[in-house]
C-alpha cells in the first residue's frame, strides 16, 4: 500500500506540474509518459482524475492505518505497563 500511494502521489505531481512544459520535449525519450500526458491533459481528464486521486488516496491511507494499528494488549518495546502508561498513554 505504501509503495502504491507514492506512486499515485508521485502521478499527481506530474500530471500537475507538466501542462506548461512541451511535451513534444519528451515525446521519443520518455513515450509512455507522453502518452499519459496526452490523455491526462486533454479536455477535464485531469480534474477527474484529481478528484479520483483524492478517493484512492483516502482508501490507501486507512489500509495503512489499519495494517499499522496495534494489537489488543500487546507490549510496546516491553516496557513495564507504568513506564508505558507514563510516556506512551499521558502525552509526556
């Protein structure tokens, strides 16, 4: 999930940053990326495809955040449970 939010990350960065460069620059060095720019830059495709970004973006986060999230009692770093309550559960 990480690797595919850096890369939807990443698309919309491009896609975003490259309406004012000519893309007849890297037509031959870089097809694919012309291809996509061709597409993603004609008509509202790009703010469709923003506004689809921004769904996918959501749904990858909480997959993160769910694989990420700790297990009922576990022991974090086995610290004893007052140190634990002390750093980890007050805010200090």
């Amino acid at each position: 999930a990480l690797i595919w939010l850096s890369m939807v990350e990443g698309s919309q960065a491009s896609l975003v940053g490259l309406p004012p460069v000519d893309r007849e620059l890297f037509k031959e060095s870089h097809p694919i990326a012309y291809k996509i720019c061709e597409r993603g830059h004609r008509g509202d495709n790009l703010d469709r495809y923003l506004m689809g970004r921004q769904f996918m973006v959501l749904a990858l986060v909480f997959v993160i955040n769910m694989s990420g999230a700790p297990v009922e009692d576990a022991d974090v770093l086995n610290l004893p449970t007052p140190l634990a309550n002390m750093f980890l559960k007050s805010g200090l």
